[in-house]
C-alpha cells in the first residue's frame, strides 16, 4: 500500500525590510559592529560610519561609563530602539 503526500501551497507573507525594500538594508546585506574605544576619535568614527545605511553598531565598549553611555545613545538614537549592549571589558564584548 503506498501513501502519498500532498503539498499545499500557502502564500507567504514576508516585510519589506528583510527583503531590502522601502530604503531599508536586507539583513543579510547589513554590517554589524561592536566599538572599542569611546573617546573624541572614537566617537567621531561611529558617527561616520552611522552615516552608512548597511552598517548596524551592537556593542559599545569604553572603560569609561560616561563614554560608553554616549555611545550607547548615539547609536539608540539612530536605531530607534535601546538594544545596544555596553561593556567596560574588550575581552568580555568579543566572547572571550
């Protein structure tokens, strides 16, 4: 006796954004960054590279909190959201 299967076919609904549409960066197109390094130099970098459409920062990491936390608004701020983690160790940020 054989038992076949039957497919069925339902429509997928999938946003915009993971497909790279409506100004957005697909996320498989997207750079995600984690900063060593708050201070004048640093900052000025992050606010380069936030200029960038594909690039997403994760992580901030000074030893300084003051420095950390400015990092941490300024890329909030551009995202939208307050995801963004802080770390006062480098090795702790990278997994090690």
């Amino acid at each position: 006796m054989a038992v076949g299967g039957t497919a069925i076919a339902a429509p997928t609904i999938i946003p915009a954004s993971a497909l790279g549409r409506n100004g957005t960066v697909a996320p498989s197109e997207r750079i995600v960054m984690g900063q060593i390094g708050c201070g004048r130099r640093g900052h000025y970098d992050l606010e380069i590279f936030l200029q960038q459409p594909e690039v997403q920062f994760a992580a901030m990491c000074d030893t300084r909190a003051e420095r950390r936390e400015v990092g941490k608004q300024t890329v909030d701020a551009k995202n939208g959201n307050s995801e963004c983690k802080t770390y006062r160790d480098m090795f702790e940020m990278l997994g090690r």
